[in-house]
C-alpha cells in the first residue's frame, strides 16, 4: 500500500523520496524507527508509545472527522469506496469531543432561543407604539 493522498497537482502524493517517487509504507517506517530511536536515545526518561504511520492515518481521519470535514470528502482522502469504513474504522470518538459536541449544540440552542425572544420582544414593542 502506497501512503499518500491523491492530488491534482505535483505527481499526485504528498510524501516523496530524494528521486521524487512516491514513498511506500517501508519508507515511513523505517524513518519512524530512526526518529524513535534518536528520541529514546536523548529521552531515556520519556517513553512513547508505539507510533507506526498507520497510528498517523488513523489520528489523521480522527481529526479531520472531528473538525467537521465532510464525511464524503474524508472518505474519498481514506481512499475508501464506503463511507462506513471511514465512520466504523478510522475515526475515533471520545467523551470529552462528544461533550465538547454537545455543549456547542446546547450554546447555539441557547443562542437560537434568544434571538427568537428578541425577535418577539421587538414585534410587541413595535405592535404597542402609538400612532398619532
């Protein structure tokens, strides 16, 4: 599997080697195993987990998800002919984004009841003016 994503521009995939070819999964993980190891080598004292550049498709199309892209348009980056396997797969919920959900939605319901109260405040108002 080639790891990339399709782009109209520029040989079509964002991670290219030195000669400009598209880079394969072996490629990223090689260069993740050497950038963990220097990092285990300056931090002895400060573990990471295990990070392959699957762990990085996957918190990609979390976030992405999580942001509020398109599901449609997330799916076609993924690579995938089903959004299903985009939703079911690779994105991850959470308690704190899914609170984080819905307060926003109970704010702009809020917001929403407010701005109708203010609307009708203003039609009595307008309703009770004198006219001479």
């Amino acid at each position: 599997m080639v790891y990339g994503f399709y782009l109209p521009v520029s040989r079509n995939f964002i991670m290219l080697d030195k000669n400009g070819n598209s880079k394969v999964a072996l490629h990223i993980e090689n260069e993740m195993r050497w950038a963990m190891k220097k990092y285990k080598k300056l931090n002895p004292d400060k573990p990471l987990p295990h990070i392959t550049p699957h762990v990085f498709r996957h918190t990609f199309c979390t976030n992405y998800a999580n942001d509020g892209m398109d599901i449609k348009n997330l799916q076609y980056l993924m690579g995938y002919s089903d959004a299903g396997v985009t939703l079911n797969v690779y994105t991850h919920a959470s308690y704190a984004h899914a609170a984080e959900q819905m307060t926003k939605i109970t704010q702009l319901r809020q917001h929403s009841d407010s701005d109708r109260d203010r609307e009708q405040t203003a039609e009595k108002a307008a309703d009770m003016v004198p006219v001479s």
